[in-house]
C-alpha cells in the first residue's frame, strides 16, 4: 500500500503527530516552499487542557475538538493523513505505517505521550487513564452508568464503591477533575439522582507526593488544597497505590480502598516509535535530542513536546517539563531553524520561555504563576478561562466553550450527562 503523495522537487518535511506541537510545527511552515505531510491516528486536534470538562460531562468532545482537514482548507503544498506510525526506515528515510510508506527529508516526530501505570497490568487493565477525547468519554460513561447502578442498588456496601471515586496523581489534571467532580457532587447530582443520598459520594485525591501540584509553589500548593477540601475532597498525600483488586484500590500502608471508579492521572511515557536507536531513548521513554531538537544519533529526524529530552541545557539537567507550552516554542524554533539551514544560516538551539503555569479548582477557584507573581481565587480563574479560551481552536468551538461556562456559573443546568456507548 502507498501513501499516495506525488513526490517533487519540494523539500518535503513529515511531522508525526497532530497536537499541540504538531500543529504549531505545521502551521510555522505555511506559505513556504516546504512540502508538509501530517501524520496522526485521529482525523482532529484535541485540546489536553480542557479534556477533564468532558469527563466531568461540563463539554462535550465536539467543544474541545477540530477536524484537520476543515483546519487545513486552502493550504498549499499540504497533505493529512490519518495512520499510525509503524517503523522508521533511516536508509530509505522513510516511515512505515498503517497506510503505507511515507518517505521525508525531514521527519519530525511529536506524536507526544500516553498514561504510565508503571508496569502494573492490573491497574492498567482497571483504571481509566484521561489522555484524550476518547478515554474522557469512557470516563463520563462509566461515572454516569455507576450512578445509575447505585441508585437500584440493594447491597449497601457495593452502592457506596459505586459511588466512590478515586483519583490517583496529583498533578493539574488530579486536582481540576477533583474539582470539577466535586462540584458535581454539590449541585447537579442532588437534582438529577433524587433517589440517591449523593451525599455519601466520596471522592478521594490520593498522591504519592507530601504535596499537590509539585511543579508549582508550596503556596499554589496550600491554596489548591484547601479549596478542595472545601469542596469536600479527600485528599490523601504521601499516599502510593500499588494495585487495584476486586473492585479494592490497595494502598502501600496496607489499607484497602472500596471503589469501582479508579481515575489514573499519576504520570505520563512518551509515545514509543520503533526504529529509533535503544540509546536515543531517554527517561520515561523521551527521545534524547541536542538543543536543536536533532535526535541522537539519526540523521534528518527530529523530536519535540512530550515526546522530546533535550540534553545540554543547563536550566533543566533532567529535561524540560512536558506542558504544551514547551512544545508549542519546540516546534516554532525548529521550523525556524529548517529555514535557516535552506538560507545557510546559523540555527539557534532551543531556550525555553516559562509564561507561567496555571491550575483551576473549581468555580471561582484557581491557582495561577507567573514569574514571581503567585496568586488565587476569582481572578486567576478569569485569566484561566481567559488563556484556555483564546487557545481552542475555531470560532464557534470559542463560542460554544464560552456560553457552556457562562450558563454553567448562573445555574449549573447543563443536559450534557449522556451516556453515549458506540455499539460493536
């Protein structure tokens, strides 16, 4: 099978992997005389940071979701193809995949990273892991059909692990779908399960760490947790799960925890591509690249985002964080730097710009940090919503998010909690 795309004299540049990165790489090298092929197993960019909104039934997929060929409509010199990468072939410079053979001069790869369960078959088998639009989905129907079950449940104790949920990783996507769960709990499931004393709902935070959001200031850290516990999570720090059993989360200090609905949110593995040289892949499965993004020991390959450690820079030793943001100025320096190799000029090595993380909590609720300046409450909930806002791709997903939110924050009455099951 070919991949059906007309070779010329363009230099042609392959970028695997449609997020965040991907589509900031691709969207650097418009109106140039690059040939751009993107490579990616869905057919739409989804937005990470928003992926919890589903999951807790606030958005749905669509909201959060943009088709790459309506986004890439007009573009010249452009192709999209929807496959999984199989194997890199160096010597031929090309890349096997479901489809057929694509061959690059240039092979970017940023296909990102998918849930780590640190090798635990049981937990993986069990959890449900929030990485894309589609697990988010499984996440919403399953916490919607545990409900449904509790409600006509006869059995005391198997209605309260239904209605228990655990979240293991405390992290921002720990804390905001805690958040947003717990709030849940308070406003909307007393109206929609009348039958059922939701207050018995117990959702716990468990993380291994002494504290949440570990990246962020001790601060962000006291402001975030005391927000959730206001909401009325259980937050269980220094806590580590070692394996999920019948229905029981076991805990390393011997306890057992009754819960049919397990969240993994507890770290993340770089998306593995075979064909890359043992030694080029780093910690947590990261590909190890120079400053330049340049792929240790290939030759024309290069990696960004999730999926990239760069070695050499002094200001992150153990590798830069995996945020979007880090990918989004990976991926313009390296279109830039593909310009200039054309130019004959001399490429500029990766400097990471921190424009500050964020985390919300809940309704009025977040933790923001920006340089030295630390803050929360309402107002760094609007900017919140502001800077994930500006970032959803089209106008009417903007429109659609902003309305969702606004009809949200007056009345909570929302008719997004369906539990949609594709049949086989």
């Amino acid at each position: 099978m070919r991949a059906n795309i007309k070779r010329n004299e363009q230099r042609r540049v392959v970028v695997v992997g449609g997020g965040l990165g991907g589509l900031k790489m691709v969207s650097s090298l418009r109106d140039t005389d690059y040939q751009v092929v993107l490579v990616d197993k869905n057919n739409y960019n989804q937005f990470p940071p928003l992926i919890y909104q589903v999951a807790s039934a606030g958005l749905e997929p669509s909201n959060i979701s943009f088709p790459f060929r309506r986004l890439f409509q007009g573009w010249k010199n452009f192709f999209f193809r929807m496959a999984e990468v199989e194997h890199i072939d160096t010597e031929e410079k090309a890349i096997r995949t479901s489809i057929g053979t694509i061959h690059y001069d240039d092979l970017v790869l940023a296909a990102g990273a998918t849930t780590n369960f640190f090798g635990n078959k049981n937990i993986e088998a069990s959890a449900l892991p929030m990485k894309s639009v589609s697990e988010a989905m499984r996440l919403r129907n399953t916490i919607l059909q545990n409900l449904e079950r509790a409600e006509t449940e006869d059995n005391e104790a198997c209605r309260q692990a239904l209605m228990n949920i655990a979240i293991v990783g405390g992290g921002p996507s720990g804390v905001e779908i805690a958040g947003a769960l717990a709030e849940m709990k308070r406003t909307i499931l007393p109206r929609d399960y009348p039958d059922l004393d939701t207050s018995c709902m117990r959702i716990y935070l468990i993380n291994a760490a002494p504290r949440l959001l570990g990246a962020m200031a001790e601060k962000s850290s006291r402001e975030a947790e005391k927000a959730l516990k206001e909401l009325g999570v259980e937050i269980m720090a220094g806590c580590m799960v070692t394996d999920y059993v019948d229905h029981e989360l076991i805990l390393k200090d011997g306890n057992h925890l009754p819960v049919e609905t397990v969240i993994w949110v507890s770290g993340i593995r770089a998306n593995h591509i075979d064909g890359i040289p043992a030694d080029s892949i780093g910690r947590g499965g990261r590909i190890i690249t120079d400053r330049f993004n340049r792929v240790k020991g290939m030759e024309n390959v290069y990696a960004i985002g999730d999926q990239c450690l760069i070695e050499g820079d002094k200001a992150y030793p153990q590798g830069h964080p995996q945020l979007a943001q880090v990918a989004m100025q990976q991926a313009e320096n390296l279109a830039m730097n593909l310009k200039r190799q054309d130019k004959n000029e001399q490429e500029h090595p990766f400097s990471y710009r921190n424009l500050g993380t964020m985390a919300t909590i809940g309704r009025k609720k977040a933790v923001v940090e920006i340089g030295r300046l630390k803050f929360g409450g309402f107002f760094a909930w609007l900017l919140w919503l502001v800077v994930h806002l500006r970032s959803i791709l089209g106008v009417r997903n903007k429109t659609i998010v902003f309305l969702n939110w606004m009809w949200s924050y007056f009345n909570y009455k929302q008719s997004l909690r369906l539990i949609l099951k594709a049949k086989r």
